[in-house]
C-alpha cells in the first residue's frame, strides 16, 4: 500500500478578510480524500505596526507585508521539510514557491488580477513597490510544478498572458457548500430586514465588481418597481458613491460578515441576484445562487457563463438599460428564468469534493513521477 501524500495547505491570513479565499482552503481541507495527510498552514498573524496609536490602515498594510514577505516564507521554508508538497491556495501568496524546493509546490489562480500591472502596465498602472510584489508572484507562479485554475477561460489566460506550460494547469472548479440548498432555514437570523422584494449582491468592493453600475442598474429598475430594495453583501462602498447611496435612502442596505448559513438564506429571499462584474476569475455567488433555487442575472463574461451555463441570464457589461431591461422581466415573469430543477441540475456538477480530488491526484501524479 502506498504511503499516505503529505500535503500542506497554505491559506491567506484571515486577518485580512479574504472570504472567499478562506471558502476555498476550507472546503479543499475539509475535502481531501483518503490517503492524504493535509497540514493546514496557518499562522497567526503578528501585529507589529497596526498596534502603533493611530497607525490605522497604513499600520495594518505594513504588517501584510511582514507577515506575507517575511514571516510566513520562513513558515512555509519548515512545513515543505516536513511534506511532500507545499499547495499555495491564493495565487497573490505564489512567491511562497520560492521557499519550496523545486517541483515540490502548486498555486491555485482563482483570476489573473493579481498580475495585471506586470502583465499589462500600461492599463494597470500601480506604485513600483506594488509591481515588484506582483512580479514576485508572477515568478513564483511560473515556478510552480502545478497551476489550478477555476475555469477554461483563466486557464486560457494563463498560458497565453502569464505564460505558464499548458502541461503544468489543471482544471479544478469550485464546489457548493453544503449550506447553499433551496430548502428554507427559519431559525437563522439576519441582520437585515427581507421582507418587500430585494435585489441582492455579493461581492467585494473591488472595481472590477462594478458597484456602481450595480446602483444605477438598481436606481432604474426601482423606477419601474415601487418598493424594490437592493441588499449588498461584502462592500464597503467606494467613497465615489457616496451620493449615489444617500440617493436612494434606506432602499439600500449593505451588510458584511454574515456567516454562510445567513447568506444561504438571503439568496433563497432574493427576488433576483445580480452579478454585473467586469472581470471574474469565476462567480462564486452565480452557483451558490443558484444552488439556493435563486435567478441569477450575470455580466456576459466567459467565466461567468462557465458558472451559470444556460440557467442563468446574461447582459452586456455595464449596459444599465439593458440590466434594467433584464432584471425587470425576471422580476415580472417568473417563466422568463429557467425551472428550478434544472438550476439544481446544472450546479450538482460543482463539486468541492471534485475540486479536492482534482488537486489531490495532480499531486500524487507528481509524486510518482519524483519516484519513478
């Protein structure tokens, strides 16, 4: 009988508030199949400079770069002594290849943004210490003996932008959480009242995720829906918005560090969940929403019709007519969305004990090619 695999899984520091990368390292470890030893990687994170009075963000920012830059290579230098492999779960952590002996580490790219202002400065244009740290990432992603990815579209990309081998990437979708079901839970609390029908967004408050054609999209619709309200999840709001929410007054609520079970049941609420992205190196919340028996309207992108394939509905990036358009036929014919039994049908292929089984067999690959 073989010896068990010896896996270590590195996850970003939760102090920096990355939800759906901790989702992810979760689920792999949660996941892994027998014949796999995982080490979950995660060490506190030292308060050196957020602990100055005052110090603030930038106070928080240095000790990133402590902790990232400094501490954890030393962390992940010990653990790669002690297994087999050494398994990056966040794509900007890839400069911890560095700390691993060759062929010995793999990186998850959930998207190429992390990239963007080496891979193409001239439209991402950022301070030369960002570049240089993006740049080490780079490199130890093109480093890595192995390079997962979530959807054909990133992997696309990654070989023809970040030129990493075709033979070294590895399709490995998300999965749904258990929690994401259409079944209604009464006994879960919510911080934030549901009952006249809502829009609901999930997402950061990165630019890429377009909140503010997300307002406006919502300011158009609400013309022609009285009473609609709109419920973002993740924010904060871009001070640039600023008059744009106190626009639209208390029809607008935006709530963060809800559990999954909280968020499981504002989906199964939502009248309709929109996703108007302009860049995704997958949608989490396409399949989550739709695992909850949610429709589901999305930005027309490659990667986001990997997620919501045929059930869920596609507009133009940031054209706010057409997403009126779209969003009001859901919100008044209810057979313009496909039948929840095929919305079910169509996320039971995303499995996050397949995406565990994915990853776990590239790296056995890899073992038995090291001992051949």
């Amino acid at each position: 009988m073989p010896s068990p695999l010896r896996l270590a899984v590195v996850r970003d520091f939760r102090a920096e508030g990355w939800w759906s990368m901790d989702l992810c390292a979760d689920q792999l470890l949660a996941h892994l199949p027998p014949g796999v030893e995982e080490a979950d990687v995660a060490p506190a994170f030292a308060r050196v400079f957020g602990r100055v009075p005052g110090a603030g963000r930038p106070g928080f920012n240095a000790d990133r770069a402590l902790n990232r830059y400094l501490l954890l290579p030393r962390v992940v230098c010990r653990v790669a002594r002690q297994t087999d492999f050494v398994h990056v779960a966040d794509h900007s952590y890839a400069h911890l290849v560095s700390s691993v002996p060759l062929g010995r580490a793999g990186v998850y790219c959930h998207d190429l943004d992390a990239f963007r202002s080496v891979l193409d400065p001239a439209t991402e244009r950022r301070p030369w210490w960002f570049r240089r740290q993006a740049q080490r990432a780079l490199d130890g992603l093109r480093r890595a003996a192995v390079v997962f990815h979530s959807t054909a579209a990133i992997g696309n990309d990654l070989h023809s932008l970040a030129r990493v081998a075709a033979d070294r990437l590895i399709h490995a979708p998300y999965g749904v959480a258990d929690e994401y079901t259409p079944d209604p839970n009464p006994v879960v609390s919510l911080p934030v009242a549901t009952g006249p029908p809502f829009l609901l967004h999930v997402g950061s408050s990165a630019p890429r995720k377009r909140l503010d054609v997300l307002l406006d999209v919502f300011a158009a619709v609400r013309g022609r829906v009285p009473g609609l309200r709109l419920v973002q999840v993740g924010g904060p709001w871009w001070p640039a918005l600023a008059d744009k929410v106190v626009g639209l007054g208390s029809s607008v609520a935006q709530v963060r560090g809800l559990s999954r079970g909280q968020l499981a049941e504002l989906y199964r609420r939502a009248a309709v969940v929109v996703v108007p992205s302009d860049a995704e190196g997958f949608g989490l919340p396409v399949i989550e929403a739709l695992a909850c028996g949610a429709a589901v309207v999305a930005s027309d992108l490659p990667t986001l019709r990997e997620a919501g394939g045929t059930v869920a509905a596609y507009c133009p990036v940031a054209d706010v007519p057409a997403w009126a358009a779209a969003v009001v036929n859901v919100l008044n014919n209810s057979h313009s969305i496909p039948p929840l039994a095929a919305r079910l049908e169509h996320v039971a292929r995303f499995s996050w004990a397949t995406h565990a089984r994915v990853i776990a067999d590239a790296y056995l690959r890899l073992r038995e090619r090291r001992t051949a």
